[in-house]
C-alpha cells in the first residue's frame, strides 16, 4: 500500500476524538509487517515498536494523532432534526451546508441546514450563523431516528479524499493522518537501515481535545527523545510567510523554547546532509502539538515537532502536497540513523 492509498484510507474512514478505534485496525494491519511488535494500550493508541541494533538503549517515540474533529448528537426534536456539538476546535461557518454521516447503530447520512436567507432579518444576515441554530436533517422522524441515533453518537462530514494536480490532494483530517501516514513510510525506510536506536510509532487518540494519548503513551515508553509528526499553516496569499510552511518544499521543523535546541541541529543537518528539503517554523511557546504532552511526561522527554505543510486546516478540504509526507518519512528515517552508539548524552546537552 503506497503512501496516498493508505492515506486515502485513513481520511476516508472516520474517527473523531475518543473513538479511534473505528480506524485501530487499518494502523495495525499496516504497521505490523515492518515491526517486531503492534499493540493497543488501554487508551486506545496503536503503539508499534521497532528494535535497533542498540538494544533499547536509545528509544526514540514518533507520535501522530489519529483523531479527526467532529460532532456529536446533543438533542433530538420533536419533528426529527438533531442539535448537535463540536469534538475539537471547528469553525461553525465553515459547518453549513455540509453532507454529514450520523454514526449510530447504522451510518445515516444527514445534511446541515439552518434558516433560509430569505427569511433572516438584517442583523442576521450580517452575522454569522451560530452552531446552535443548525440542525441536521435527515429526513426521518423523530420515531424512526429514535431507533438508529442516540445522544451522544458522533457525527463526521461526508467527504472523499482527492487527487489534484501536481501531487496535491485535499480531504478531511489530514490533520493528522497525514502524520500516520508519515510514520508508515518511515517505518518503510527504517526496515532496510541497520538503525542503533528503538523506534516506537504511535498514533495517538484525543489530541485534538486533550493530548491525552500522548500523555500516556509516552509515560509508558519512556522514550529518550520524542518527536511529535504532525501538520503546520500551509501558505496562502492572505497569510504572513513569516507564519506559514511552503507546500512541496518539505516539513516545517519546530523551533522555539519548548523544542530540544540540539535536536533541531541534528534535523536540520540530516537534512542538509541527505539533500532534505526542511523548514524553519517558529513556535515561541507551547506548540498546541503532542510534543506539548512528550515534553513534560514525567522527568520530561526532550521534544520536537516535524510538520507537514498544510492549507485550510479544520475544514473538510484540507490540502497538502503528497511530496511532502514523503520528505517527512526520509528525513525521521535518516535523523533516526543518525542517532549512534554512545552519543545521546552528547547529543542532548545543551
């Protein structure tokens, strides 16, 4: 499976935080032919492990998350239309108007709606239209939802990844499947390299609300040096360069004071050494990333954030240029063989 079927896979099917396990076995049956070990640990994260030659003297943790933002169901009307609320952070004007599928004892699918323009008043029509006032249609009464949808059931948008021109694709949580999809491929390049260091590849549950997958995954690993794969602010015209990530010019390498400074060296010479193409994106604090989590597990675990260049993130067409995964894989790949006998003291001082 190449990199854009299993991602296709990944963003096709669905998953919102805390239920993660509606895609577990897809990671699992992809993963576990170039590892020594799949597991899911309590929480619901896939954690791969990959021996090196070290021994386990050096683990190094890759994590991305492999929740989506979503919805779900909150009340049922007397006339069959369903309020709802969000699961992570989404932009309720971007919301209107969508396909959507209600996952209860069956997938129905649904649309959002709300009140015509024709009949909003001038204030109204000024404003945007408020996730309260939404409702999700779909067509059956309230006795016969009743009998497929309860409260509490998560609902995802209606949206097939695709291919566009020049390695671009577009879909729905790309945030972070792309990462997922990352680490696949680099657990491709890992299986021919002689590599020192353990490796544990983790998809990650609950970034979008908690962090909380990365919290306990990494207390259980214990790594030396973790590195959240995750995605950053594509450029757009009406965006500051300064603030964004170029598509197909690699990944964005975190830095700022809540990333490992040394590491960051390290990735950008891998890069350099290798012919990578790689970065610099800014993050003066906390990077809002499972790297925040990694970082202040227990004694702390020195930290970094690769990013994935990504345009119109938490929207149900979020593009990236498949290259970019690629180069994402090579470069965690070769930072990973870079990593030799005896030099992680060294390699972690400031």
């Amino acid at each position: 499976m190449d990199k854009y079927e299993f991602l296709e896979l990944l963003t096709n099917g669905h998953g919102v935080s805390g239920f993660e396990y509606m895609l577990s076995k897809a990671v699992i049956d992809a993963f576990t032919p170039l590892c020594d070990s799949v597991k899911i640990d309590k929480m619901g994260n896939v954690i791969a492990h990959k021996k090196g030659s070290g021994d386990g003297a050096v683990k190094i943790m890759m994590a991305a998350h492999l929740d989506e933002i979503g919805f779900m169901v909150k009340y049922i009307e007397d006339n069959g239309f369903i309020r709802f609320t969000t699961i992570g952070g989404i932009d309720p004007r971007t919301t209107i108007g969508q396909e959507v599928w209600v996952h209860g004892v069956e997938t129905i699918l649904g649309v959002v709606g709300s009140k015509p323009p024709h009949l909003q008043d001038a204030k109204e029509q000024e404003e945007a239209i408020k996730l309260e006032d939404m409702i999700i249609d779909t067509g059956y009464s309230k006795e016969k939802l009743l009998e497929l949808v309860s409260i509490g059931d998560t609902i995802t948008v209606k949206r097939n990844t695709v291919k566009l021109l020049n390695t671009k694709a577009a879909g729905k949580a790309m945030d972070d499947r792309a990462g997922v999809a990352a680490l696949l491929e680099t657990l491709k390049m890992l299986h021919g390299m002689n590599h020192y260091p353990d490796v544990y590849m983790v998809a990650t549950v609950q970034e979008e609300v908690s962090m909380t997958g990365a919290f306990t995954s990494t207390y259980h690993i214990q790594p030396d040096i973790g590195i959240a794969v995750d995605v950053g602010f594509g450029t757009t015209p009406e965006l500051e360069k300064a603030d964004t990530i170029e598509l197909g010019k690699g990944p964005g390498i975190t830095i700022g004071g809540n990333v490992h400074p040394t590491l960051v060296k390290r990735l950008f010479e891998t890069g350099k050494v290798h012919g990578i193409p790689c970065q610099k994106d800014v993050a003066p604090g906390p990077t809002g990333t499972d790297a925040r989590a990694m970082q202040i597990t227990k004694e702390g675990i020195p930290a970094l954030v690769v990013s994935i260049p990504l345009r119109y993130m938490h929207t149900s067409v979020e593009l990236l240029d498949l290259e970019d995964i690629h180069h994402t894989a090579r470069l965690l790949a070769q930072f990973t063989n870079s990593v030799k006998e005896g030099e992680l003291e060294g390699l972690l001082c400031f």
